[in-house]
C-alpha cells in the first residue's frame, strides 16, 4: 500500500482519530486548531511535525479516539501514507 487517498471524515474512521471539526485534527502536525467563523484553521505554523512513532504512541492524545487496526500493519505509516486529497 503506498497511500490511503480519503476525505476528512473517511481518514478520522479509518485512523480512529478526531473529526475534521476538531481542535486537534491536524494530521501533519500536533498543533491545536482555533475556530475561524465555521472553520477549524491552524495558524501555528513552527509546530511540531507529526510522526509515525509519535502517533503510535498517541503523544498527543487530543488527537486520537482509540487505536486504529491499520496500527496492527508495520508496513503502513501512519502519517505518511495519508496525503490530503
């Protein structure tokens, strides 16, 4: 598999994470997301990168609802394999 290539809410089923309406649903970044108008928007743009590891640690914790079983596949990254559409 080289890439899941999924809308917002097909990645936050697929990977067990937060909407796409969430503060912290960054999936590059581990930054906290602020509501503009009827929008999420990440304006922090120094923050840390997000990275396989960090997210199969669940470092940021805000980010996730549970454990994904794509986790259960060494061969996926978990960041990497899911470019925006």
């Amino acid at each position: 598999m080289t890439a899941f290539i999924v809308d917002s809410p097909a990645y936050s089923y697929l990977t067990d994470t937060v909407s796409h309406t969430g503060y912290y649903n960054c999936r590059k970044c581990v930054t906290r997301g602020e509501y503009e108008d009827t929008n999420v928007a990440f304006n922090d743009f120094d923050a840390a990168i997000r990275t396989d590891e960090g997210f199969r640690r669940q470092d940021q914790e805000e980010h996730h609802r549970g454990r994904s079983p794509l986790e259960d596949l060494p061969e996926i990254d978990m960041v990497k394999n899911f470019p925006y559409d």
